[in-house]
C-alpha cells in the first residue's frame, strides 16, 4: 500500500493565522444550474466569514508555494466545523456552491449526497480538499499501458485537509447514511478546464464538462428526491 508520502497527500489538522487581503470575486453563470451562488459574511464571532476566507486565499495565491499557503487557511477554516455550518447551513442537495471562480483559482463547497459515488477524474491541476461534514473516500489511480489502475486510498474526515498534485487521478465516495460537505480550492480555472473522467464499469476514459457534472447531480438529487431548485 502506498503511503501518504509517496500519495503525496498532506492530511493536516492544524490552526494558523491567515492575513488579510482584499479580492473580488467573479462568480460563474454557465454552472448555475447546479451551483448556488452564495456569499456570506459574519454576524458573530461563531460564523465562518466567507468573504475573509476568500479574500485570505486570493492573498496566499500570490505566495511561493501558493498550495500549502492555502492549505494553512483551509486548515483553520474547517478546524470550527460548527464555524462554516453557521455560513452554510448543513448541505441538503447535492450540488456545489461557488464562492470564487477566476483564471487562477476556483472555491467551492461541495456537497455529497448519502453513499453518492463520483467516477474517476482528473483535475489537471492542484487541489485542496477541507471536510466540514460528513466524510469522503478517496481511491487513486494512476495511468498505466493498460489503463488506469488503483493504487491506494484515504478517507476524509471532519476536520481533514488534503493537498493533491495536479496530476492526481481520483474517485470519491461518501460512505454515510448523510451529506458530506467541504470546500474545495482549485490552483485554476476549474469550470473552464477540459479534464477527463473514468466510466465507473469499463475504466473507459470519457471527456468531463460542465453539461455531465450537471447531469451527475441532477440523478444524485433524482434518486433522494429532491430538486434542483430546492
């Protein structure tokens, strides 16, 4: 099995000071039929300050190591669990809420529905992974002569950070009877990148764009019930 080295994930639990930095964010309209735009702002010290966090990883996007910079600030954030849920709300539908999207930096919350299960797939660049609910299963895979093939896993739990490379290749699962819910930091533009996705059975590779994803949540949110505009 390999390693979290060798994985080359960072799993960390650990508070830090984030500085302070202005930034605007430019919302995406193309994904509005599975994204809820959405930014809060604090009304108490016990409410995650949606505008701060971001304005704090538009900062540390600047920084040397820009990951682990934003990685520290994503630590913190989702250290108060009950801190981001007050922002939020518990996730109630599968679907992501986009709080920056830009040529150099995506930030989303991401919400799983119970035992939903995400294909193989590439990001084609860097991400950062924070659980504020729930809990997500990793597998990853890499690419071979003959396909892409397993080679190790790591679970998520509330509180969890991971810091994947850009050529990271994997799958999610959310093993809980309940929503899973975490933001998501991208090192580009997320929505804007053509990547590619695995078919669960076959390990075929297909094309991933904004028109699957879309479909991707509307059966996840079909199969509980509830509807996209809920």
């Amino acid at each position: 099995m390999t390693n979290a080295r060798d994985l080359k994930i960072n799993l960390q639990r650990r508070t830090v000071v984030a500085g302070v930095a202005a930034a605007s964010a430019h919302l995406l309209a193309p994904m509005s039929a599975l994204a809820t735009t959405k930014r809060a702002t604090t009304t108490g010290r016990n409410k995650m300050d949606i505008d701060r966090f971001v304005a704090d990883c538009v900062a540390a996007n600047e920084e040397t190591n820009a990951q682990a910079a934003i990685n520290d600030i994503l630590a913190r954030a989702v250290s108060e669990p009950r801190n981001v849920l007050a922002a939020l709300g518990d996730p109630v539908k599968a679907g992501l809420t986009v709080f920056l999207a830009s040529p150099t930096l995506t930030i989303f919350a991401a919400a799983w529905t119970p035992q939903m299960n995400l294909m193989p797939h590439d990001h084609l660049m860097w991400a950062n992974i924070g659980i504020y609910t729930g809990r997500e299963d990793n597998i990853f895979w890499k690419r071979t002569s003959d396909g892409i093939k397993a080679y190790g896993a790591d679970a998520l739990f509330v509180k969890d950070t991971a810091m994947l490379p850009e050529d990271a290749l994997h799958s999610v699962t959310n093993p809980l009877k309940r929503f899973t819910g975490g933001i998501h930091i991208y090192g580009g533009d997320f929505f804007g990148t053509t990547r590619s996705q695995w078919n669960p059975e076959t390990l075929d590779e297909e094309p991933s764009d904004g028109d699957k994803i879309r479909e991707m949540f509307r059966r996840e949110n079909e199969r509980l019930g509830i509807g996209m505009d809920s």
